[in-house]
C-alpha cells in the first residue's frame, strides 16, 4: 500500500511517499514556511517516482501542534486529496513524529515544537521496541515552564525538536543528564508520518475525514472582548 | 508619552501615516484604533506610501488580512469580523511575511494579549460629521522609547505644516 505524508507543522514543508517496506521518494524544504509548495512538490514526487495520484492508498497528514498558517494549507490539501480519492486518512501530531524519529533510546524522549511568542509545544515519550508512548500529555509552556517540568522527571532525557534547539540555552539548566538530539532531526519529517500511518492503515484504524483538524493546545475558545465595537454600532 | 495631531483632511491623515512609516523598522506592530470611518485604512493608505508600497492600499475588513511589499513588508489586518480568540489564532499573525515585516492592526486594542509588547498605538477620533479627525499616538514597550524624541520632532514639523499640531 502507497501512503502519501503531508507534514507542515513547522517552517520545514515536508512531503513523502511510502509503503510499509519502505521510503519511495521525500522532499523536504526547509528554512522558511513555505506551504504553497506542498502541491507542487507532490507533483514532482509523483514524476520523479513514476507512480500515479490513483495509485496512493492512504493519506498521512501532520496535524499539530504547529504553526496555524502550514497546518491550515497542509491538512486543507490532504483532506481535500482523501475526499477526491476516495482514500483514507490518518492524523499525526508532529511530536508523535519527532520522538518517533529518535525513538533508538533508553532515554526519555522530549519532543519540543516552538510554539512562536516565546512558548513552546512539547510531550514526553518513551522508547518501546518498534515505536514510542507518550507519557505526558501535549502540552504549551514558556521555556522556564518546561524546564521545571523537565526537572522533576528521572533519569536521562533527550531532547528533540525545533523549540529544543531554539531554547537550548534555557534548557542547557538541566545539566548533562539532557542531550540535544542532531538538528537534522529538529522538524517532523512526512516520511515518519507515512512509517507511523502504515500500521493504522494496515488495521484500518482512520481518522473520520473531518476529525483531522488542526491540533490547538493555547487556550482560544474565549471570545474577543469587543465592547468598543459594541459602543461604535450603537453610535 | 502621547502625541496629539488634529487633520482636516484624509490626505493629511494619509501624511502622518508617512511620517510614522519612516519610524518604523522590522518587527514593528502599530495598533489602529477608532470607529468605523474614523479613518485607520486612510491612515494605513499613508504607511504604505512611506513603505514605498506601490499597490493600492484598501480596507482588510473582509479579507481580514492583506499583504503588501515595499521598503519593509507590510502584513494589513482588521480584526473587526472576527468573533472568538482562535479566529484571531487562525489568521497566524506570527507568521505573515517575512523577517523585515511591519504589522498593521485595525481594531488591535480588542487582542492586545495577541500581540507583542512593544508596539504603537494610533488612536483616531471623529465627530462623526466633518473630515477632521484627532490622532493620538502612544507608545508601548521599550523600543518605541529610544526613537519618540525623534518621532514627536518630525510629527510637529508635519503638524505644524497641517496648521493641526496640537500637543
């Protein structure tokens, strides 16, 4: 089975195709938010593989926590690939994925996503053979709030993620019992979606189509509190 | 810390615009306040012109957000529709336009905590009958600090010009 990954979590776009054997081909751009290449970019992969749109079985998408602008494109594009296709669709949280692509650790993994306006997304994990189970819930938290959660885990830990290397000075606290995992590492790759994705695909474990949607962890259902405007339509 | 500025016509609100425009540097938030019609797009319309912004400048009311390029990117935003905080949270305001980006605000003071800090507000009266429109302008956070002198100089020397100076 072919499983198309979507990943736009964070500034790097990241797209994949895969089977449960293997990678079949992988772009991912980094540097800058660049979510209007994800269609582009499957086209080229689709070229360059020689494999058809008809041809995928299953879409993989990146759902957060992340940046809105990327998730919004990203997940808007796979549901709107799985509804054409008549396909189903798996969400993944990107720190699922980032500790997934660390998972060869005795340690406690952290997965830490930069949430911008200086907080940070992030959950913990631990290694099992062939995957990883969250520990914690998913959480948003200012790098100071993290670090005194970090403190009173046991053990080893390893950090991982484009928040860990952002806040690495803070994090830097907790003494040598934490590691920094590589910065090739620092975003969630689409083709460790598609590995994660196989499994529920081959159970046929889906998402409902309009259950994926973007993963909000701030606190946002408040509503605006608009007594100018309020004032100027009565005036 | 405030400036008060009295104009009489939209062309000269869209000139303290310009003024303001040459203050501004990457990052910058400027905050625009006031009633409907008081003149935040007008004033805005003169940023832009101090940007170098060629394309027309027109209201975001019900695109929420438009974009534009010039000296500094320019990310135009009115938040007037928007009901909820996530709605606010759904347009990534963190994430418009590049590093070297300036913010523009209408209706900003209703989701200050969803914005930085350090910024300008411009607050826009009118009564509601004539052109003339009082415009405060008050900074907020450090940054604004270092260049107000400076900023009060050059506003005073475009009020003066406007024969609308008032404070």
């Amino acid at each position: 089975m072919i499983v198309l990954g979507i990943e736009t979590s964070t500034p790097q776009t990241s797209v994949a195709l895969g089977t449960e054997q293997e990678t079949l081909g992988k772009v991912s751009l980094a540097g800058a938010a660049r979510q209007e290449f994800v269609t582009p970019v499957l086209e080229q992969l689709l070229t360059w593989t020689g494999l058809e749109l008809g041809q995928v079985g299953g879409i993989a998408v990146g759902v957060g926590p992340g940046l809105f602008t990327g998730l919004r494109v990203g997940i808007e594009t796979a549901k709107s690939l799985a509804q054409v296709l008549s396909i189903p669709i798996v969400g993944i949280t990107s720190l699922d994925a980032l500790a997934f692509s660390v998972r060869h650790t005795h340690k406690l993994i952290v997965a830490v996503i930069d949430g911008r306006r200086g907080e940070t997304f992030y959950a913990v994990y631990r290694a099992l053979p062939g995957g990883v189970v969250r520990g914690s819930d998913y959480e948003v938290a200012t790098p100071d709030h993290l670090c005194a959660e970090l403190e009173i885990l046991p053990g080893e830990l390893l950090a991982v993620g484009n928040g860990a290397i952002l806040y690495r000075d803070q994090l830097a606290e907790l003494g040598s019992r934490l590691e920094f995992a590589s910065s090739i590492r620092a975003h969630p790759e689409a083709a460790a979606l598609v590995e994660l994705a196989v499994p529920r695909f081959l159970r046929e474990d889906y998402d409902r189509l309009y259950d994926v949607t973007p993963m909000y962890l701030r606190r946002s259902d408040a509503e605006i509190a608009w007594d100018r405007r309020e004032r100027g339509a009565g005036a | 810390m405030r400036i008060e500025l009295r104009t009489e016509t939209p062309e000269q609100t869209r000139e303290v615009g310009g003024v303001l425009a040459t203050f501004l540097g990457p990052r910058d938030t400027v905050i625009l306040t006031g009633d409907l019609g008081a003149g935040k797009t007008t004033l805005v319309q003169g940023i832009g012109r101090g940007l170098g912004v060629e394309e027309h400048v027109a209201s975001p009311t019900f695109t929420l957000v438009r974009e534009y390029a010039g000296r500094l990117d320019v990310a135009h935003v009115d938040v007037y529709r928007l009901e909820r905080i996530q709605d606010v949270m759904d347009l990534g305001l963190d994430e418009l336009g590049g590093p070297d980006r300036v913010l523009l605000v209408e209706w900003g003071d209703a989701i200050e905590e969803l914005l930085p800090g350090d910024r300008l507000v411009v607050e826009l009266t009118t009564d509601g009958v004539s052109e003339t429109r009082r415009i405060a302008i008050v900074p907020q956070g450090r940054s604004w600090a270092a260049r107000w002198e400076r900023l009060e100089q050059a506003l005073a020397a475009t009020g003066d010009a406007l024969e609308g100076f008032a404070g």
